[in-house]
C-alpha cells in the first residue's frame, strides 16, 4: 500500500477584490503518494495554479485567503506552519519548475550560481564550496546538457528554451525533494523539444522515485507523464483516474467535453468545444459548479455539490449522473 | 438612444469610484493627495484664509518684529514684523504657480517629441530629436537656470522661463522609452496593417499606454520645480521682495538662525512638506493607472 | 506544374533577410506557394521556421529582400505603406498574443471601429451598428462594446480580433497561432467559428501554427518550415497518410496525442534529437543535416530541391532527387 506523501484536503481559498469576493477554490481535494506521478489537467482559470501557490505557501495573502482545508505533507499541516519551518520544507521537501525558462532564472548570475544556491540552502549550508560545485555540475550532467563545466559557468541568456528547462529540471531535483511540482514545464518550448525534455523528465523521475505533480492544461502531455490524472475544473477536482482508464473511459460530462475539443491527429473534425464560459467567481453556480454548461445536468446538480466519489479502485468521478454506479 | 445616454454617465461613475478604490488602498497615496488639497487650497485661497493678508506686500511694523510664535502669529514673525503665516500662505501660491506653469508649458512638446522620436526609432528624425534632448539634458538644471536669469533681469517670470527651457527633455526621455518598445506591439502593428494614419499611432494607440508614467512623473516633478525655484530664490534669481517666496523667506531668515528660528524653519518645511505631497501622490497615480488583472 | 496567375495568393521564391549585430538572419529563404479562394494553407513549423516572417511580410509589416507576392494577380511585393487603400482591406491578420494584439487602453467599441473609420465603411452613426454586428457574428454580446480588453479572458480577445479582421470584409485572412495561447475548449470555438465564416464569405486562410493535430482536421494543404525553407507541402490527407521529409516525420513522432488509434498515425522510428540551430548560423546545405537521422555526406553540401512524389506532394529532401530532365518545379 503506497503511503500518502502530501494531501490536499478540502482546500478553500477566495479573492478580496474590488467587486467583491472571488471564491476561486472551492474544495479541492486529492493526494499524491510516493513516487507517484499526478496529472493535475484543467484550462485557465480552473484554478490549479492557485492550488499550487498554496502547497508552497507562495500565495499572495492579501487579496488571497484560505478560509478552509488543510495541506498534509507527510502528515504534517502545511498551513499551520510557520514561515520558518516552510523555508525547510520549500525546496527541498517539495520543489518547483514553473513554466517560463526565461523568467525562472535569473539572467544576472550564472546557472552554476543558481543551482549551488539551490544547493547549498536545500540543507547543505556547511558543505564546502568544491563540493558544492560538484554536486551541480552532476546535477548538469544528469539533465544530458552538453559540457557541464563550461555550463556551471555560463549565464541564462546564453542558453536556448529547452536547455534552460533542463537546468530548472536540474535545479528542482538538485536537493533530492519527495514532490516536485512541475507547472506547465513545456508549454512554452517547441514541440520536438518538448518531447526530448519530457522523455528526461520521465527518466530523471523514475531514477530518483521522486513524485510529481504535472499541471497542464494539455491532456497529451500528460497522457505521456502521468499514472494518474485528476481533472480540474472552476476549483474543484471533477473527475481523477488511473491515467489509462480516464483516456478509455471518460465518465465527467466536462472530461467528455475537453476530449471530444481536442483536434485528433486522425482527422475527423472538431467538436464544437463547450458551450457557455467558465463561472464567474463572483457569482459561482450553486451546486456543481459545471451545471449551467452541462448537457445532461439536472435539477439535482443545482443543489450540492456532489462530492469526489469513489466508482472504483482506479476511478472517482463527482457527478450526480455515477452516483448509482457508485460505492457507497 | 435613452438608455445609451443613461448608460454613459453611470459608466463614467463606475469608473471613477472603481479608480478611487484603487488609489484609496494605500494609505500614503491618500496621505499625498490630502496634503497637496490643503496646500492646494491654502494656496489658492491665501487672500482670504491668511489672517493678515496684507503682511505679504510692503508692510512695516517693527514693534513686533521678529517675535516668536504666539497666538496671533502662530509662526511668529519676521524682521520687518510681518506676519510669517500669512507670508507662507502667500509663498506657497508662488510655488505651486510656478510648477503649474512650467508643467503646462514643457510636458506637451516633450511628450511629443518623445512620441516622434520612439515611432520614428533610427531614422534622422530619432537622431535629430534625441541629440538635441542630449546636450540640453548634459547641462545641469540649477546651473542653466542661473545663467539664464542672471543674464536677464531676475524676476519670477524670468525663472519660470529658464526653469521651463531645461525641464521638457526630461518628458521626451521618458515617453522615447516607451515608445521604443511598446511600438513592435501587436497592437500597434494591427493599427499599421488595418492602415491608420500615423497620427492615430501616435496619439491614440502610444500615448494612453504612456499617460499612467506622464503623469507620475508631472506629480514628482512638481516637487522638483518647487525646489528648484525655491533654490533660485534663495540665491536672489527668482521673486524680487517683498514678493513672498518660501526659498526667500529661509534665505532672509537663516541669518537669524538659531535664535529666531521660525523665520527660516517654517518656510522651509512648508516646502518640504509641499514636495512630500506630490511625491507621495505621484506613486498613488501609478496605482491609479495600473490595469486590473483578470 | 505552374501555380494559377490569378489565385488569391502567391509567392514566388520569397526571400527575407535581417541584418543583425551578430549576422544575417536568413529568416525565409526561397518559400514559394499559392492559396487559392476557400482553401487553408497550413504553415507549420517551430521557432526559427520563419513562418511568422512569411505572414508578416506577406501583410506588408516587412518588405521583402528579394521574390514576388501576388495578391489575385497584383503585385503586393511592397510595405503595407506604399499598398493601395482596397488591398490593405482586403488582407487581414489576426496576430498570435491575444494580451497584446488589443490596446488595453481602448474599448472594444473603439478597436473595432478602427478599421471601419480607416477604410471609410459606413457613416459615423452608422458605425456603431456595424460594430455590434462584428460581435454579433463573433458571439458577443453587445456590453462588450464598452470593455476594455484587459477585463476579458484571452478567448474573447482573440474572438474580437477575428471580428476586427473580418471588419473590411477581407479575402485573405493571416491568422498566426491565433489559438497557441488558449484552451482546448475555446479554440475548438474559436476554430469552428472561422471555418464557418470561410464557408460563408469564401475566404482564403493562411494559417501558421506549429500544431499539426490542428491541421489535419482544418487545412487544405499543410507545408512544413524548418529554418527559413519549406520541407514539404502536399494536400492535408496524402500528408499525413504518406508523410515523408525526415524533419516532418520527427515532428509528427513528438506530438503527445491521447489515443491509441493516433499512435497508430505517428512514425515511430523517428525521436527527436538535437537542438534548433539560430536562423543566425544556417547549417551548409541541407539546414536540417544536424539533426536528421537518415542524413549522409551530401546533405551537408548542397541545397535539396523541391521534388514531385506524388500528385501535389512534394518534399525537399537530398534523398528524392530530382529526375534527371525536370526543369525547375513551381509547387502549387
């Protein structure tokens, strides 16, 4: 039985804003096990970014709130915590990719100043600096860039979009962390580019057992790096699968409708997408928040939300038209 | 059409409460925008809100002269016996009148020049416009101003003037940046394919994109107008006596410092307080402008 | 096979260079096709492809260093500045960043008006009802006149860009990346929306992407771009039925697709190596001979040409050598 490293119980957060309240998350929950990988998949505003910046305690406080819910990682509440213990906890327990090379690092300082700082306050503040820097350019070399110590000494700029994902690769795993987060890392690389950093993603994961959380709003993508998904949508988790049954078996009307959107490689048109737009947050749809643009809603979907239940072993699906196949 | 009319004004109004929230989120934005009111005000009305408005022309009384702050003159008075309040009221006008003028004189040209020479990036146009910009912006302001009046007969108008010819580089330095990069925007460039004219470019699709940085910098240089005119008085360049001016005022009164100190002490924190009010208004029009984000 | 003189557009042998600090740019070397009323051309390529230096050479924000555009017979080989009135309407572009592609200190209502007030469509009362019904053919709803852009999500900006496009009633319509930035869901909108208004007003799309799972299901032709020169072009099916450059073949086999039957579709023997090299430093002979698997002495020595493989397919490639008494091919 695979041990729960970091769950997401029930997560609330809302945003204080001129017209009002935004209550973007509204019950998220889900788990990531030990050397798990998690597809997190929705479409802007779904609000996984948000999900994220609160696992890491990066979100910006005021306008932002967490009005309920609990972030457990390994068992311990992440948002009880103080900033101090977080820091310990911030890269190197858990890390990060984000999703533009080019803004994640900083072109003033090299990558082999980047990543030794990384580093060095992952829990390795007495190592020696020789040490230090052949733990990096290791790190360099894991992430297959050509020539790791002429690497370690140059700067951002001089390197191209997939090269510098590498080096955030190299950064985030650099401290060994238990999860890694990685926020659409190839969206804004080119498609054969892609393929090779997620063919290394896949490699350098399994090597080191580490978890991973892909956020994407690309159901490919993650079809290629996921075990498991779970489907986001206007700040809940709608449906979550084992990856092969989620792609076979579609249940969430809202899965159905972004799988039929998609343009496939075998022709045969495309769908008309989904009617309707993403709810407002100011003025959320009662019940299941997917109501309003669901083809088969019913009088029983404006009521309460349904709640992420279990169909099977590998699949949990919140919709109102499983509950029967549901186990109690 | 009944509706539109309605619609129209409710808009307007949505959009300027929506701006005054924005602004009024932070507290020193607020603070700015008090105190330059009151100075505002103070000095807009300082004939009739100064409790001797006559003490600001020729006025003699040597029985009271340089007395200390008191109940009837709460800043106390200086060596001809005038009242210093009334003289700081007045001082203030000055001030402000001479930011307003210099303002409304330099910021038009330079913001156009700006515009001209961001579009118009690499061409003569550019080289000509920047180079000119470049040697009045090597001579430093003071100095300039300095020689300019003192050539011509010092007078406050004369220092506006001098003040004015050196201040408008500043705007076409700031609007030439952001016309450089905001010119390859997709935006601009769909206003070039649809066709519009360069006028439109300019005007209508570069300049909204610079006002929120326009006017920051108009609040701030207020502050530096004020100072540099103050300064140009204090060195006897700028209103002749016995025209109240706060920079005169503390020159007069550092002689008498640091016994009768309220006659230099309150003009110059009259202007130090002024300034601080456009600066900390300037940063409030940066939050002012800023767009929403979805 | 020569291309039809009086098609909606064609480029003959279409050459941009930049000159740069660090060198010549070769941006699009030699590009030549037509695209005919009603019919999408595909233009697919990565970064370095040159493909948005096609379309904005061809909508005149560049002129050309060298070749010949046509527009249903004229010439347009100039800037948008030296083209006549009725040539700048009927040409459009919808531009790939829908964050900047609209000034976010305008109102829609202003944005849209713009062509109409250039052009001199309508009179001055009348325009406004032109604009709503600009939104109404993109499915908006009429308030959003007095939006500014900066209020509405990347989908909608894009959908009144469309409409800004379609104000003038064009023929051509460039559209770069005009659905890379967004959802699945609203591109699927977005996308059934314009090949809608193709059917309607028979417009002619030149659509650069770098998604070919989106060709397959709205091109009529695809042609593939790798550092400035075209690999490949050919009519959607016998594309991807037969995809033969080596480049194309390594970008069909790094799409992440989500069935099996797609799999199916994707050759697998081919898996991406190697980095795209700077249009700065073209690769001598064949630009793709670094990364190309099947590549041998030659490729590195001289140019490829464009060869016929199968009726309206051709590819680029020193493999499909020409025969012996071809004259120069013009691909249609």
């Amino acid at each position: 039985m695979a041990t729960t490293i970091l769950q997401i119980d029930d997560l609330h957060v809302s945003f204080q804003v001129y017209e009002g309240t935004l209550r973007v998350l509204n019950g998220v929950s889900f788990g990531v096990d030990g050397s798990q990988r998690v597809g997190l998949v929705g479409e802007a505003g779904c609000g996984k970014t948000t999900t994220m910046r609160c696992v890491l305690g990066i979100l910006q406080t005021p306008p932002g709130r967490i009005t309920q819910g609990r972030i457990l990682f390994h068992d311990k509440n992440l948002l009880k915590m103080s900033q101090g213990e977080f820091q310990k906890i911030r890269g190197s327990g858990i890390s990060m990719i984000f999703q533009d090379p080019v803004a994640a690092l900083n072109p003033v300082f090299t990558v082999g100043d980047q990543i030794s700082s990384v580093i060095r306050y992952g829990g390795h503040q007495k190592a020696s600096a020789k040490a230090i820097k052949a733990r990096a350019v290791e790190a360099l070399h894991e992430v297959r860039l050509p020539d790791p110590e002429r690497m370690f000494a140059s700067y951002p700029v001089q390197l191209s979009g997939g090269m510098r994902q590498r080096v955030c690769i190299a950064m985030a795993l650099a401290t060994e962390p238990d999860v890694m987060i990685a926020d659409e890392p190839t969206t804004a690389l080119d498609v054969t580019i892609q393929a090779q950093v997620l063919r290394l993603l896949d490699a350098l994961v399994s090597r080191h057992g580490t978890s991973v959380i892909f956020i994407t709003h690309s159901l490919g993508v993650v079809r290629e790096m996921a075990d498991w998904v779970y489907v986001m949508y206007a700040g809940s988790i709608v449906e979550g699968a084992l990856k092969d049954e989620l792609f076979e078996r579609p249940l969430h009307p809202y899965t159905l409708g972004l799988m039929a959107a998609l343009p496939k490689l075998t022709g045969g048109g495309i769908a008309e997408g989904i009617p309707g737009r993403i709810p407002d947050y100011l003025h959320p749809p009662s019940g299941c928040r997917f109501h309003p643009r669901c083809p088969q809603a019913a009088e029983i979907c404006r009521g309460e939300r349904p709640q992420l239940t279990e169909l099977s072993d590998s699949h949990y699906v919140a919709c109102y038209l499983h509950w029967g196949d549901c186990r109690a | 059409m009944n509706t539109q009319e309605q619609v129209v004004p409710q808009r307007r109004l949505e959009r300027l409460r929506k701006g005054w929230y924005k602004f009024s989120r932070n507290p020193i934005s607020v603070a700015g925008l008090a105190i330059v009111v009151v100075v505002a005000f103070l000095a807009i009305f300082a004939p009739y809100v100064s409790p001797y408005p006559a003490h600001a022309g020729s006025f003699v009384d040597f029985a009271t002269s340089a007395s200390a702050p008191s109940l009837r003159h709460p800043f106390g008075t200086d060596a001809f016996g005038r009242d210093i309040l009334s003289r700081v009221f007045f001082g203030l006008r000055y001030s402000l009148t001479m930011g307003a003028v210099v303002l409304s004189l330099v910021v038009l040209p330079g913001v156009v020049l700006g515009l001209l020479a961001g579009y118009y990036q690499g061409t003569w146009i550019d080289t000509v416009i920047m180079r000119v910009t470049d040697i009045f912006l090597a001579v430093p302001a003071l100095i300039l101003a300095l020689a300019v009046c003192s050539v011509l007969t010092p007078s406050a108008f004369n220092a506006m003037m001098a003040v004015s010819l050196m201040w408008w580089p500043w705007y076409t330095r700031l609007v030439y940046g952001l016309a450089t990069s905001l010119r390859h925007e997709f935006f601009v460039q769909s206003a070039e394919v649809i066709g519009a004219s360069r006028w439109h470019i300019l005007f209508r699709e570069l300049l909204p994109n610079c006002v929120s940085s326009i006017f920051t910098k108009m609040s701030l240089d207020m502050g530096w107008v004020i100072l540099i005119g103050s300064s140009l008085s204090f060195v006897g360049l700028g209103a002749q006596p016995p025209t109240p001016d706060l920079g005169t005022m503390v020159a007069d009164g550092a002689k008498y410092l640091p016994d009768q100190w309220w006659i230099a002490i309150f003009p110059a924190v009259a202007i130090m307080i002024t300034v601080l009010g456009f600066n900390l208004l300037g940063d409030g029009f940066r939050d002012l402008f800023a767009l929403e984000e979805v | 096979m020569i291309a039809v003189r009086n098609d909606t557009l064609v480029v003959e042998d279409l050459k941009k260079f930049f000159t740069t600090t660090r060198g010549v740019v070769r941006a699009v070397d030699r590009v030549s096709f037509a695209l005919g009323e009603g019919e999408t051309l595909g233009l697919v390529g990565e970064s370095g492809s040159g493909k948005s230096t096609v379309a904005y050479t061809v909508i005149g924000l560049f002129a050309p260093t060298s070749g010949r555009m046509l527009f249903e017979g004229k010439d347009i080989s100039k800037t948008v500045w030296k083209r006549p009135r009725e040539l700048t309407q009927a040409i459009q572009i919808v531009f790939q960043d829908p964050g900047t592609s609209l000034n976010p200190r305008r109102s829609v209502q202003q944005i849209l008006e713009l062509p109409l007030q250039v052009h001199r469509i309508g009179t001055r009362h009348d325009r406004k009802r032109r604009v709503i019904e600009l939104l109404q053919r993109v499915e908006l709803p009429e308030d959003y006149l007095y939006k500014s852009p900066h209020m509405l999500g990347g989908g909608e900006r894009q959908m009144i860009a469309v409409a800004r496009a379609l104000a003038t009633g064009p023929r051509l319509i460039l559209l770069d990346e005009p659905t890379s930035a967004l959802d699945v869901s609203i591109q699927a909108k977005i996308i059934n929306m314009l090949l809608r208004f193709q059917k309607e007003m028979h417009l002619a799309y030149l659509f650069i992407t770098h998604d070919l799972s989106l060709m397959r299901n709205v091109a009529t032709r695809v042609a593939i771009m790798y550092l400035g020169r075209v690999c490949e072009i050919a009519p959607t099916d016998k594309f991807f039925r037969n995809p033969t450059h080596p480049y194309t073949q390594m970008l069909l086999s790094s799409i992440p697709v989500v069935s099996k039957e797609e799999e199916a579709v994707k050759p697998a023997q081919i898996v991406s190596t190697g980095e795209i090299p700077s249009p700065v430093n073209v690769p001598p002979g064949c630009g793709f001979h670094t990364r190309c698997t099947v590549c041998s002495t030659p490729c590195s020595e001289s140019e490829p040409q464009m060869v016929e493989v199968e009726e309206g397919h051709f590819v680029s490639c020193l493999h499909f050598p020409p025969p012996a008494d071809a004259e120069s091919v013009q691909t249609r």
